[in-house]
C-alpha cells in the first residue's frame, strides 16, 4: 500500500530528469555567452533599434510557448532556411533532437538571462568605467577588471532564472523535440504523460520535485537580493 501511494521513479523518469539538468546546465551556459553581449549593447546604446532589439528579445516573456515552438519548428524543418543549412552541413534536421531542444531552448529562456544581466550593466553607471579610463584602462580591460565584478549578482541571478525556466519548459521543448523516450522527454512532459496516463501517483513524485525546486531556487534569488540591499 505504501509504495502505491509512493511509487519509486521509472529508468524512464529518471531518464527524463537527467535530461532535464543537462538541458537546462547546456542551455544556461550558451545564454551566459550570448546574452552578455545583448545585454551589453543594450545597456550602453542609444541606437533607435535599441526598443525594437529588447522587444525581439522579450518576446517569449509574452509569446505563447506553443507560437513560438511552432515558427522553431517551421525553420528548423525540412523546408525551413535553418533545417535545409543543416541539411547542406551534413548534420540531419534539428527538430526531435537534443540539439534542437538546446536551440529551443535558448531563444525561450533568453529574456531571463539578458535582462537581469542589462540591469546589472546599467546600475553599474558611467561614473567607474571614467576612472577606469583615466587610469589608461583599455576597453577589454575595463570589462574585465571593472564591469564583470561589479555586475556578479546580475550575471548570478541570470544563470539561476535561465537554468530554472529551462527546467519549467515545457510548449516548446514538446513541439520541437516531441517525446522519445531518453532522447527529447524531459520531467514536463513525463508528468503530462503521466497524468494523460491517469497514473497521479507517478506524476505526483515527478510533480513534487518541481514544486520543490522552484521553491528553493525563488527563496535562493530573493534570500540573495535581500542580503544584497541589506
């Protein structure tokens, strides 16, 4: 009775939780490198496209996942601009790959990396980069010494919300990867499976562990910003 209320994790769930984590570290590491020059040129230009670059970059802060994994997913089709370069390359199709769920993955999860990094850019000012120059610190130098330490909490807390709502995903990463088994199905979607199954207690224990990351990773972000103001 016990372990029917308390079913211990399938091969297959803990397939899809591994999955998960190594979606999410992949993902947060690809947005910690094309983010920061995003965020950058956002916080310090005063091109008019400046509004139209932020809104492209907000845009699945609003979109509907299932929008945006469709367009993906027409792209990195067959027919699509993207999936025919793949093709040339050599290298197949993207869609129901891990690769394409990395892609996916990336352009969803981008507003969540760019912007706590923008913010931490802008908070830095103009006044330490102007010292920095007096003293004969070139551009890179500048960056390096001044700016990235400075803005270490905005790059924190950005690593954290990008591998979180990478965990969280779940309209994009089932349009473009679909459901294989050990190959594109993360825990979102072994939960609806569960669920669509009518197999609760699985989906409970698969459920709970979302419920409990979530909780730690938004008393992480706020726990930190407190001692940060503090």
């Amino acid at each position: 009775m016990l372990d029917d209320l308390h079913p211990a994790l399938s091969h297959a769930d803990w397939a899809a939780v591994w999955l998960t984590l190594r979606l999410a570290s992949v993902t947060t590491v690809i947005l910690m490198f094309v983010g920061t020059p995003i965020a950058w040129w956002l916080a310090r230009t005063r091109s008019r496209l400046k509004a139209v670059v932020g809104a492209v970059v907000a845009l699945p802060l609003v979109l509907p996942p299932t929008v945006l994994g469709f367009y993906l997913l027409v792209t990195m089709g067959p027919f699509g601009p993207v999936g025919r370069f793949t093709q040339w390359l050599g290298i197949g199709l993207l869609p129901f790959t891990f690769p394409g769920l990395v892609v996916a993955s990336v352009f969803y999860s981008l507003p969540f990396v760019v912007q706590p990094i923008q913010n931490a850019f802008e908070a830095i000012g103009e006044r330490p980069l102007e010292v920095a120059a007096t003293l004969r610190a070139g551009p890179w130098d500048r960056f390096f010494t001044v700016v990235l330490p400075l803005a270490t909490p905005g790059f924190i807390t950005a690593a954290i919300l990008g591998f979180a709502h990478t965990v969280g995903e779940f309209g994009v990463v089932l349009m473009i990867g679909g459901n294989i088994p050990e190959q594109t199905r993360v825990v979102s979607v072994a939960i609806y499976d569960h669920v669509e199954a009518l197999e609760y207690a699985e989906a409970h224990v698969l459920a709970a562990g979302m419920l409990v990351f979530s909780f730690v990773v938004l008393l992480t972000l706020y726990s930190r910003n407190n001692k940060v103001w503090k």
